[in-house]
C-alpha cells in the first residue's frame, strides 16, 4: 500500500510518497490493516486539548443532526471520539476487473478534525473519475475478493499514473455505470409515457427488464462488508 502525506504548508510540499508493506495472515488479513489505519489516523490527530476534544463532539454531533436526538451525550462522547476508516472505490472489485479493485482509505472523520486538504490524493481520485476532496493521509490498496476468497494484491507508487492501467479501467468503469443508469431511466421513462404500469403485463416485462439492468449495474458497486467487519475491531 501507498502513504500519502497531507500537504499542509510549504516546507512539505516536498514529501514523498512513501510505500508501506503490512504484515497480516489469512485470518486476520482485513481487520489487521485497518485497525494499522486506525493507528495511524490518531497518532496523526494529535494530542487534542478538552478544549478540542469538545469542539470536536459539537462537530460530531452537528453532523449527526436529527439522529443525534435522545442519544446520550456520553455516548455521542465516546462516539465521536472513535477512529473510524473510509475506504473509497477508485476502481470496484467487480467481474468485469476480475473481481480486483483499488481502494483509498481515508480518516472517516476528516472534515470534522479539520485536517488539510490532500492535492495529490484529491489529483488521484479525479484522475480515476471521482470528483470529490480529499483531506488528511490517505492509503491506496489493491486487494482481490469475488466473495469467496479474499487476499491483498501489491499496489506500487509507480501506479500512480494518468497512464497507469487500472486508472483507465476505472474511468470505463463509470462510463459503463453511466451508460447503465441511463438505460434504466430511458426505460423507466417510456413505461410512464406509454402509461404502463408494473402490474400490467407489459409493465411488469419492462419493468423486469429495467430490474435486470439495476442488477447489473449492481454487481460493480464494491462490497462494504470490508469497512464493517474493520471498524468493528
């Protein structure tokens, strides 16, 4: 897997990407790299004064909203200082890539500790068609799970390319979700212009046949089930 080091001021923008080996066995392969992730995130958050740490349980519960209603406040306390790791799909593990994917894992509580945004790791992403921003350390892993067999692939810092191949394959692979989605909404669309409704049978074969579409789109969407069973430990 891949360091990448927030850029939080000038006498850093030189820090190098640094490649790290983790150590794991096969029963333990997914907790024990994101409770190492989790590890890293806290040293990284630093000594929080109570000051901080209140800020911080404000912000928590700001972002929980409505849900934080009738909750205990020491258990939004013991919450909102939990680590917590975010893994985003660069590339899903899906049939189509050979049940592979690339992941990049983030602090889950990133935007409310307040920590810089990342211009590589957010340059990244976007080079992989995701438009979003990233802030704090991050790490980039491969891994193959089709469900029934689970292992960790090596992803080296010279894959992060415009040119390298998974970036291309990623970026098909949101066209081709793209292009699903608007199958599925064009059929969706005639059934209301035709005034067919599911339970009609010629509503319920195109709505089968729309079904079957979202099924398939389906099958690229990555598995949470990693991020579960992890932040669980």
């Amino acid at each position: 897997c891949n360091l990448i080091t927030a850029v939080s001021g000038a006498e850093r923008r030189t820090e190098a990407i640094q490649e790290l080996t983790f150590e794991t066995t096969q029963s333990d392969e997914v907790m024990s790299f994101l409770n190492h992730l989790k590890r890293h995130f806290k040293k990284a958050d630093g000594g929080k004064s109570a000051a901080q740490k209140q800020a911080h349980h404000q912000a928590f519960k700001a972002q929980m909203g409505d849900k934080a209603a009738g909750v205990d406040d020491n258990l939004l306390q013991m919450l909102s200082q939990q680590q917590l790791v975010e893994p985003i799909a660069l590339l899903s593990n899906a049939p189509a890539t050979g049940f592979t994917g690339v992941y990049m894992y983030c602090d889950d509580q990133a935007s409310i500790k307040q920590l810089p945004i990342n211009q590589r790791a957010t340059a990244i992403a976007e080079a992989a068609g995701q438009h979003l921003q990233v802030s704090g350390d991050v790490f980039i892993g491969r891994y193959f799970d089709n469900e029934e067999e689970f292992k960790r692939l090596d992803f080296t810092a010279s894959e992060l390319s415009s040119s390298a191949p998974w970036i291309s394959e990623a970026n098909k692979q949101i066209m081709r979700r793209s292009e699903r989605s608007g199958d599925t909404q064009a059929l969706l669309h005639r059934m209301q212009q035709q005034g067919q409704q599911p339970g009609t049978a010629a509503g319920a074969g195109q709505a089968a046949a729309a079904a079957a579409v979202v099924v398939e789109a389906a099958a690229e969407s990555p598995s949470e089930a990693e991020k579960a069973k992890g932040n669980q430990a």
